[in-house]
C-alpha cells in the first residue's frame, strides 16, 4: 500500500476518534508504567498517602489490571506524617490489595547512616534521601516509580520519564539520557537503578480534574477543616508534637486545608473553605502561587531541590 | 486573560521553541506564561529577587525556565525544559529547547513529540546557521507546523522593511524542505509585542498574535487512523482464581482501529487469529484507536511476547531486517561503521550492524555531504542498517511511532542516535 495523504474524511474520523486530554495522560502514563515493569526486575512505587501517589497507585491499577499490582508500595516514613495521611495510606493499601513496605527515618538514624538536623524544629525531609536509597538497596529495585511533576519545580522541569541514577544513587542533570519519542532506555549496569515518573506531563490542575473525574479518595486534610496552626514567617503550620513555637508564636484556630501532603513539620496549610473537589478545582484554577510555596523545605534556596535531586531524592 | 474554565473536552498541543543563544527564547516563553497567567506569585518574587540582585534593570523572565544552577550561572539553557499553560480550548505542553551547539541533541529530543514548532530569530541577526539547523531538524521529524517569530523588534525600530526581509530569506531556505504550514509574526518578547497581545507599535502587522496562532492551529491528522498496529507491550496473566485463563496483551494502539471480531495478524509468526476483547480497567471497548492505551485478547492461544506486533492481513507493515534510516547523532563517540549497536524499535529491542554510511547532511546548504564521513555530535547522516531480526515497520511520515528507532551502545547503554525510517 502506498502512501496517500489524507482525505477529508480521515481528517473528519480523526475528530470522532479524539481523546480527552486528561484521557491522553492518562493512557501515556499508563504506557511509560507498563514499559517500566516490561523493562525492570524488581520495580517498586514510592507511595507517600499525597494525592499523586494516590493517582500513580491508580494508574498503576489500571495499567496491569485484571493483575494485581506486579510490584510492592514503598513509603519512606519520616515519623512527622499528618495522622490521617498514614490512616489513608492503609485503608488504600487494604482496598487494592496491594503490598506495603514501611521504612522509617528513625530507624536510619538509630543505625547511624543519618543524623537529625540541629534546632529547635529539625526537618526530616533531607533525610529520607538516605532511607529510601537504603531500602532500594536492602530490597534490590531497580526502578522507583516517582510522582513527581514537571510543573511542580524548575529543577523538575527537566526531568526525564525514564531517569537514570548511576550506583550512587546520583542524578547529573547535564548529563541525562536524550529521551525521543516514547521510546524509553531503561538499560543500565548492575547497582545503579531508574526513577521513573509517570505523571511527569501533569499538571496541579489535570491531577485535581483526574481525581474528581475518576471519583478518587483522598486523605481528609486535603478538604477545608478547622485546625490549630501556627504562622511561621508566612507558613501556616498545623499544631503538632514536631513543632515548638518559637518567642512570640501562638496558635490560632483557622479554617484551612493543605494543598500538598508532606511532613507536618514543614508543610504549610492554605486558609481554604474549600471542601469538596468542585471548590478545590475552583481554587486552584485561580490560585497565584505554586502548592510547593507553602513548603518551608523548598525555600531553603533557589537550588534546593535541584540538590536534593541530585542526592537521590524523590 | 484568566483561565477559571479548562474545559474538558479540550484538547492538546505540544510544541517546541527553538532558536538560538541570545535570541531571547526563555523571554519568550517567560512572556507567554507571564501573559496568560500562568506564572505564579511566589515564582515571580523569586526571580524579582534574583534579578534585583544581579542589579537588573527589568525582571529576567529567562529565570523561570533555567533551573539548573548551571543555567543560571551561564545564562544559558542546558536541557530541554517543559512548561505547561492552557487557555480554555487548549491545554499546552512545551519544550523549551536550548540553541546551544552542543546541546542540540536535545532540540531533537523535543521535537520528537511535537507538532508545532517556534523558531526563533533576532531581527538585528536575521535568518543564521542555526535557525536553519532547527528548521531542518523540524521538518526531518516532521513537524508540520512551523511559526517563525522574528525577535527584538524593539531594536530594529519596529521596521516592517527588517521582518520582510527575513520573511524573504526564511522563505527561500524552507522552499527545499518540506514543512506543511508556515506563519511569521514579529514580535518583542520582552516588551510583549505580537506575544498575547497585540503590538501598538507595529501597525503594519495584520497577523495573528502568537497565542492566538498557538490556540487555532488545526491538529487534525498527526495520527495515523489506517494502519492498524498493535505492538504488544506487556504479556498480562494475571493467574489469579477470578481471572484464571485470562491472557491479555497489554500495549498502545499506535496506528489505526481495532474492534472485537476483527481478524488479526501477529507478527513476527504470522499466526492469524481474531480479538475477542478489548479490556480496560473500566471496562470493555467497542474500538480501540491511537493513542490509547489497552488489553487486547483474542480468540486463539498463540504464543505471543513482547516485541511482538499485532496487525491486520490485508494491512502489513513492512517487515525487513535491512533498514535505511536518518539519523541524528548524539554522543561525543563518533558512530563507528561496521561496529554493533542495539536498536530500540517500538516495543522490540535487537542490535543492528551500521552497514553503510551514505551520506552526511551540511544542514546549512542540505547539500549531501560525500567525501566526509565521520559522524560525531550533533550530525545528521543517511545509513543502512541490517538488524539481527525482522523489524515491522512504516515509514516515518507515514507514522512516526512505527518508522522511529534510537540506537543505544551496548557497553554505556547511553542512547546514542536518533533515527527515522525511510
């Protein structure tokens, strides 16, 4: 059969068969896990109870299924997670039947390879970097599926969807794989091992829109509540064992929700009324700034996760 | 411009920006994200600050796209980097690609997923060697939408007499490519001239502005509806008591349409047989097209892994182990003939040995290069490859998911080549 260019019609068909664009991550993200679990050994999705990992679990449901999940749930704990998060966290874990490895900063630090930050609030999201790498080590992965966004961090930005971290764990930016097409090279050399990020084309709105459209659970602290914070330097901080107001600090009882699921040390709550997916939709087509501003970790430095990055982090 | 509504049914552009180093290609897309409100608060005084502190005169727009420390430092873009804005029709999906020699492996890399591409140039400079580097490269990987925007008006005085003229030289370069659909728009990116809204300062431009072109491009026939192809992914026995016999085969649609009773073809065995379902989590399909991506059974047990293709009888791909290509190289190792490298076609892996190097490209000329026939970084070059199995394949313009392959070394596993199927 010879080329021919197309016709009218084939124009017109294309429009009845035309994806959603939400249909169209989807079935991408579906593709690069599928190419991930084809190519690798022993993968493994870093679950963290936020919503991304929550619709990565989902994708991933829908990728291998009727399958169960042909691989383990992994959660870096870092002992500061909001409680409802790690009630969540099990309650998925249980529905889907998938299987949950927990690692715990605390036991990196009993074991000597980490030591807490000093000060009054120590963050432990540095820290992770040395858990999650010790459990890759400990289980053998050799890919990590991540729920990182393109449009979450500049650093970010220029991530690939299949990337390669030599056997220090290490990203070099400057020196990442061409990726073309969809044609992803996982091939690598024994010890080192692939971050994979399934959701790298998402955006905060497409993620908010996926999960109303497919009618997902969330954690309760991602809906607007009452709670006790604390305004530190502009980061609204939820009353907690980890934090220890400084002079002059005190609690106030606002009506807030959080827009990212981080540690409760060091992610910051929006003052929201919005309590269900239509009114957090709303507010994030409308929102001025990024959900990793309300981050205390994030604003360390311009370069900061550009070098978390480059350490191993997620 | 604000954007409370994303309707959704809208669909989706992706395209590249390319130029070269001083043309003020992160301004651009600075200002297109900074205008159709897509940059936020907090990313704003970041750079407000950053700028204050290099004692800038106005807010360095090119700070938003440059996050590697080295970006910042160099002032240069290194990597490709996405960004993602939407206007209520259309979502978009950028790669912001870098002009820097050296790095054009990775101008490569984004238009391999576009289908609209900006090519950038100074209106004090005109059309240079490397907009015609990126214009070849656009229209190898056939991108069939090309929008040229002229720079820096602002420092041409706004003189019609400048576009024009560059207009003419762009015109004669692109009558011996093939490229669809040009449009030329004149613009100063950091004035924001022509970029969302119109300039007061060029009247005698009557086009469209940049985003207005962005959001009515018509993509219509990017996919390939015909030629069904079906390169199985992922080989799903789920061996559990609901699902006991079920044996699926998991991939994308990357051509054509499939439905249940459809008599189908497997490749490399021949086996014929026909689709009993097509499962999804959700549910059953009554067709599956591109670029969706779904579990296809079928109604005969035949041996079939991945790399296999699933396809129609009376619609073959082409099935050869001597394959001529284009490639473009992207590793400081020179390609080496006669040597191994393994190949990665659709879901197939094999190795391929480099037969004949035919000819390199001089992409400033498109003059066929003969008696030089070192291939290195960045050079585009016809070869002949023999592969050590059948690959299936289409040409390139005929479908670029089936007539794409990267080369990749067996002992580095880095990705080498770039290579479209003649």
């Amino acid at each position: 059969m010879g080329y021919q260019p197309w016709t009218m019609d084939e124009t017109d068909m294309s429009y009845s068969y035309k994806l959603s664009y939400l249909k169209q991550l989807e079935a991408e993200s579906i593709y690069i896990m599928r190419e991930a679990v084809a190519q690798f050994e022993k993968p493994v999705l870093l679950f963290s109870g936020g919503k991304d990992s929550i619709v990565m679990a989902h994708l991933a449901r829908k990728a291998f299924w009727p399958a169960k999940l042909p691989f383990p749930m992994l959660h870096v704990d870092t002992g500061h997670n909001f409680p409802e998060t790690i009630e969540f966290r099990d309650y998925l874990v249980n529905k889907i039947g998938a299987r949950l490895v927990v690692r715990t900063v605390q036991d990196s630090i009993d074991q000597g390879l980490a030591v807490e930050e000093k000060g009054p609030n120590p963050s432990r999201n540095g820290l992770q970097t040395v858990t999650l790498l010790s459990a890759i080590e400990e289980f053998k992965f050799d890919v990590a599926f991540g729920g990182a966004r393109r449009d979450e961090e500049k650093a970010r930005a220029k991530e690939r969807f299949f990337s390669h971290r030599d056997e220090f764990s290490q990203w070099d930016p400057k020196n990442q794989r061409p990726e073309l097409w969809h044609l992803y090279n996982g091939r690598k050399n024994p010890g080192e091992h692939f971050r994979v990020f399934p959701l790298s084309n998402w955006t905060e709105l497409d993620i908010w829109q996926y999960i109303s459209e497919e009618e997902l659970e969330l954690p309760s602290i991602y809906f607007s509540h009452q709670r006790e914070i604390v305004n530190r330097q502009g980061v609204l901080l939820a009353k907690s064992e980890f934090i220890t107001l400084l002079k002059g600090e005190q609690y106030e009882e606002k009506t807030i929700r959080f827009r990212t699921v981080g540690d409760m040390s060091c992610t910051g709550a929006v003052e929201s009324p919005a309590s269900n997916l239509d009114d957090i939709i709303a507010e994030v087509a409308a929102a001025r700034v990024t959900e990793r501003a309300a981050r205390a970790d994030d604003q360390r430095s311009e370069a900061a996760m550009e070098d978390r990055k480059k350490q191993g982090y997620f | 411009m604000e954007i409370k509504e994303q309707k959704r049914e809208a669909d989706l552009l992706r395209f590249i920006t390319c130029g070269s180093v001083d043309d003020g290609k992160s301004t651009l897309i600075g200002r297109l994200l900074y205008d159709t409100k897509t940059i936020f608060e907090d990313q704003l005084q970041n750079i407000e600050r950053t700028s204050q502190q290099r004692g800038e005169e106005y807010v360095n727009l090119a700070l938003l796209t440059d996050g590697l420390r080295a970006e910042r430092e160099q002032g240069i873009t290194i990597d490709v980097a996405y960004r993602y804005f939407a206007t209520p029709n259309r979502k978009f999906i950028m790669a912001d690609t870098p002009g820097h020699i050296q790095y054009t492996r990775n101008m490569v890399t984004g238009a391999s997923t576009a289908n609209l591409a900006i090519v950038l140039v100074d209106a004090r400079k005109g059309v240079i060697e490397q907009t015609c580097r990126h214009t070849f490269i656009t229209s190898l990987l056939k991108i069939d939408h090309v929008i040229l925007c002229v720079n820096k008006m602002d420092l041409v005085g706004f003189s019609e007499e400048v576009f024009n003229k560059i207009k003419t030289d762009f015109e004669t370069f692109i009558s011996r490519l093939d490229i669809a659909d040009v449009s030329y728009i004149p613009v100063s990116a950091l004035q924001g001239d022509n970029i969302v809204n119109r300039s007061e300062s060029m009247p005698w431009y009557e086009g469209p502005t940049l985003l207005y072109t962005l959001e009515n491009v018509h993509l219509g026939s990017d996919l390939n509806f015909v030629d069904a192809r079906f390169p199985v992914q992922y080989v799903s026995r789920p061996q559990t008591t609901e699902y006991h016999d079920f044996r699926g085969y998991a991939g994308r649609v990357e051509g054509g349409v499939f439905k249940p009773g459809d008599e189908v073809m497997i490749l490399p065995s021949g086996f014929t047989s026909t689709i009993n379902s097509i499962e999804t989590f959700d549910g059953p399909l009554a067709e599956a097209f591109p670029p969706m991506s779904v579990t296809i059974t079928l109604a005969d047990e035949i041996d079939i892994s991945r790399g296999d293709m699933i396809v129609k009888p009376n619609n073959q791909p082409q099935a050869s182990q001597d394959v001529e290509l284009m490639i473009c190289w992207m590793n400081e190792k020179p390609l080496v003939k006669g040597r191994k490298y393994i190949i990665r076609h659709t879901t197939r892996e094999a190795k391929c040995l480099v037969k004949e190097i035919r000819y390199k490209m001089n992409i400033n000329t498109l003059h066929k290069i003969e008696d030089d026939l070192s291939i290195g970084l960045n050079d585009i070059a016809r070869i002949a490859i023999r592969t050590t199995v059948p690959l299936f394949y289409d040409e390139y313009r005929r479908n670029s998911a089936t007539g794409s392959l990267i080369l990749v070394d067996e002992f580095t596993n880095e990705t080498l080549a770039a290579g479209i199927i003649l």
